[in-house]
C-alpha cells in the first residue's frame, strides 16, 4: 500500500468538505410526501408526528402546504427517530 503524506490527506479533506458543502446548498427542500419519503416513513405518520407537536421542521408554504430543507430532515434522522418504532 503507498504511503499518503498529511498533506495530501489534508488537500482531500479539505476537497471533500467543500464537495460536501456544495452539495448541501444544493438540496433544497421537499414537500410532505417528499420528506416522509427521505425519512423512510409514510406520509400519514409523518402527519401524526406533527399533530403531537413532534416531527422534523418545516415551513409554511403558500396556504395548505409544508416545506421541509433537507438539513432539518438529516438533523431530524440523526436526533429525533425512536427507533425501536421504525
């Protein structure tokens, strides 16, 4: 195996966290089915987790939507998913 110097792990690091930023200003958000979707759930439950005052963040959208980033979604999977109901 060859050996890397620091530096060059360093100059890939440094690329992939700003591969990584990039792609995330890219994402944007998505709307209820959408989300559901990204989180590996129905829609359904989705709607229940908002009516006990739980569920990821989201935005209103126009008069009867929602919008969720991905960033809330990602934070949400990370923190806030009981997953012995998965």
């Amino acid at each position: 195996m060859p050996e890397v110097s620091n530096s060059e792990l360093n100059d890939l690091r440094e690329r992939l966290r700003a591969l990584e930023a990039k792609a995330a200003k890219l994402r944007g958000s998505t709307n209820l089915k959408g989300a559901a979707d990204y989180l590996g759930r129905s829609d359904e439950w989705l709607r229940r987790q908002h009516q006990m005052g739980k569920g990821p963040r989201r935005k209103r959208f126009g008069r009867r939507f929602w919008s969720y980033s991905y960033a809330d979604l990602d934070a949400f999977r990370e923190h806030g998913i009981d997953e012995s109901t998965a």
